[in-house]
C-alpha cells in the first residue's frame, strides 16, 4: 500500500497529464505501480523498413537554472565539459566506457516519433550515464515529485529525466523456441528475467545511430551470437518504457540459425541461465503469474521483455504451438 503522500502527488501527476496523448496508459500504470508501459504499439507501426532519428532535446537541469537542452548546446555547454573535468568518459581512450547516451525527446508520455514510408523517425537527445543512474536509484514519490516539477514548468512529465533508449532483442531459435535469461548476481538487477538488452550507442551525428546495429552487438555480446541484423531479418514490435524512471527500451525480433542446443549450452556473459520457452501456455503463465516452467518462485520481468512476451504470445505462438 502506497503512503498518502505518494496517492497525493500521484493525483496531482494525474491531473495535469489528462490532456496529453496516451495519459490514460501512464495513469494506469503509476496508478497501478507498475514498472512497464506500452509506449508505441505494434499495432500502431505496423512493418518499419528502417529506424532513423532526428534531433531533439536534452533533459533539463535538476538544480539551479533552466539551461539550453538543444541538441548542440547541451553537449557544448554540459557534456564536453564533464568530459574535461573527467567527471565522464566518451571512450576515446582504450578500455573507457562512453557515457554520453541518447535520449528520446519530446514533451509528453512518450517522446516524439513520426512513421511515413514505413519509416520510423524518432527524436533524439543526448543524455549522460550518471542522469540515468539517478533515474534509476531515485525512489518512486521522488521520482513522481519530479514528474510534476516537469508538468508544472514545462509540461512535460519527463523534462528533468534522461530517458535514456536501450533496446531488447528477442532470439528465435532454429526450433522457433525463444530464450529469457535470469539476471546473474555480478550484474545490475540480479534474477531479472530479460531477454538481450543494453543501453543504444551515443552518435553525435544522428544519421551515425543504427539501433539494428545495437541490438546486434548486445546478441554477441551477452549470448555469442554473431547476426548481421536490419530491417530485413529482425521486427521491430514496438517502444516499451519503465514509467517511473523514464527508461526507454526498442524492442526488436529476430529469428537466428541456431538449434536449441546452442541456447542450452551458449556462454553467457550477464546471464545466470537462459530458460526455453516453447509455447502460448508457458509465456502467459510467465506474463500473468510470474512462473517459469515447472517452477514455483516468482520472478520480475524487464519492462521491454515483458513487452516482447506480450506480442510472441499474440504472433509468434498464436495457435498455442509452433
């Protein structure tokens, strides 16, 4: 049970956002005090040929004065210098980590986003590791505070969050069997069941972004796979988003030439196991109870996966078998 506190700011938050596109989904989802929302559909993108991106904006100051959140200007004014002070890296140098990080920009529930020609365009903002760090460490009646300091100044629920892009790919296995990994306990999120996902790769040419690409290199990074992935051979399904912490994931499928086996025995590098899910029964039972088959602890799912398993039980395993 949520404090007064949080049910009265969660008002608050409600009534200001009423008048935004797709309200209805955020309210239900804090209301209910979930961790996931459906942010674009794939009923609503339907076949995407190709994902490009154009410029947008960045999250505004959490303390002291508004500044400039233009693309150019936030990284002039903000990033390049917390990249000289050494306060961040950009990975210029040999074993640091880039954390300059994208954004999805726009004022409202989800950020902006365009489709013509079966292309997907989305807005885009850059964003630092450590704003996204303190979205995810930040408690929920903060996180909810801060929603409504967004609403109030520039209404925009997410305007001080970073509302960073990662994506979640889902392998299909030679079988048509799909794989969900359990977070290991070396990790961020230990016994998360997620499928392969990782924050996108931070361009500060735009047209440089591929998020194929991304989730191409989180394949071969957390499970060994190594797939040329593009429109062609990998679905995009849709945006999923955490509504508190503003995290943003594009969730993608892709149907890989590897037998069962592979997954069974892969080497994993942020998974404790990988879990087969061969059928309609078992990824509902895991979307309504939290099961995995034939075991009885329950277990959290990743915004994005759970996303991913909503549509494969809908597409992929529609007939209740392959």
């Amino acid at each position: 049970m949520q404090s007064n506190e949080f049910n009265q700011v969660l008002e608050q938050v409600s009534q200001k956002i009423l008048s935004l596109p797709k309200s209805d989904r955020l309210i239900e989802s804090l209301r209910q005090n979930q961790d996931y929302i459906a942010l674009v559909e794939h009923q609503e993108v339907g076949e995407i040929k190709a994902i490009y991106a154009s410029y947008g904006k960045a999250p505004q100051n959490l303390q002291g004065e508004p500044i400039s959140s233009l693309f150019d200007d936030y990284l002039q004014q903000v990033i390049n210098p917390q990249i000289e002070r050494g306060e961040i890296t950009d990975g210029s140098k040999t074993g640091d980590y880039d954390e300059r990080k994208l954004r999805w920009s726009g004022a409202g529930v989800t950020g902006n986003w365009l489709i013509k020609n079966q292309i997907l365009t989305l807005e885009i903002g850059p964003t630092t590791y450590p704003r996204y760090s303190q979205d995810l460490q930040r408690s929920k009646i903060d996180a909810l505070k801060l929603m409504l300091k967004g609403l109030e100044n520039y209404q925009d629920p997410y305007a001080y969050f970073a509302k960073a892009i990662a994506v979640t790919v889902v392998p299909i296995s030679l079988e048509g069997y799909v794989y969900i990994g359990e977070r290991s306990v070396n990790v961020d999120n230990p016994g998360l069941l997620n499928f392969v996902a990782g924050l996108t790769t931070f361009q500060e040419n735009l047209e440089k972004i591929n998020f194929y690409a991304d989730a191409q290199q989180e394949l071969a990074e957390e499970i060994g796979i190594n797939l040329n992935l593009n429109a062609e051979n990998t679905k995009f399904i849709g945006i999923a988003g955490n509504p508190f912490t503003s995290e943003t994931d594009l969730v993608f499928i892709t149907q890989t030439k590897q037998p069962n086996s592979y997954f069974k025995n892969a080497i994993l590098s942020e998974h404790l196991r990988l879990v087969t899910l061969r059928n309609q029964r078992e990824v509902n039972q895991l979307l309504n109870d939290g099961l995995l088959p034939k075991e009885s602890q329950k277990k959290a799912i990743a915004y994005g996966s759970r996303m991913a398993l909503e549509y494969l039980t809908k597409y992929h395993f529609k007939n209740g078998i392959i």
